[in-house]
C-alpha cells in the first residue's frame, strides 16, 4: 500500500511538503525523524500525517524528484505491538487495515495538484 510520486519543482523540501499538508488536510502533520526507516530510503527525515496513535501516514522522499507515501502507526507503543512476534500482531494488522487504507487514499488525493 506504498506509492511513489514525481512532484512539482516547487515542493522538493520536505519543509515546502509539510506547508503543503498542513493546509490540505485536517490532521496533524509534521516533520521528524524517520523512525519506520527502510534501508532503500536515504533520508533521516519524513513527514507525518497523523490522524490518531493507530492511524497515519509517512511521507519521505526517495529521490530528488520522487516521494513514497506509506501506512504507518505513530503511537511507539502500538507499533512495537504490531510489529512483534506471534500470532497477535498479524490480528492487530488486519483490524488496522481499514482505517490505514482509507487515510492512504485520502493524502493520496492531496498529491493530484503536485504531480508533476
């Protein structure tokens, strides 16, 4: 459930992504430190639209040109809890989908007006 999007000029920043955010959508966005860190991505830092401790959404860039927007879970503890080991986090994933999915395809529309 991650996608890559070429962007306009204009927001190359990940400060320029996180104004962007912030205006279009309802939820608390804000840029820190990359604590999902996948090995392909080079940056440190990503922008977070978070719309509770169980819902929310990485924005990173890959390239110059490139963002990834992915599902994630903001609250530390919940995270830990779904990434564990045994047959309750692949439980805590599944309940979690819908709601991930649905905020995915919200900040996904956002990105329609800076494609490049």
């Amino acid at each position: 459930m991650n996608t890559k999007f070429k962007i306009k000029e204009q927001y190359r920043t990940l400060d320029d992504l996180e104004k962007y955010l912030q205006a279009k959508s309802s939820y608390e966005c804000k840029k820190m430190f990359n604590s999902w860190r996948d090995i392909n991505i080079k940056k440190e830092y990503c922008v977070l639209v978070k719309k509770s401790a169980l819902y929310g959404i990485k924005v990173n860039f890959i390239d110059n040109n490139y963002v990834m927007i992915e599902p994630v879970i903001p609250g530390v503890y919940l995270r830990n809890f779904a990434t564990g080991r045994g047959f309750i986090p692949p439980i805590v994933r599944m309940l979690l989908e819908k709601g991930q999915r649905q905020l995915f395809n919200e900040v996904s529309k956002y990105f329609a007006d800076i494609y490049n």
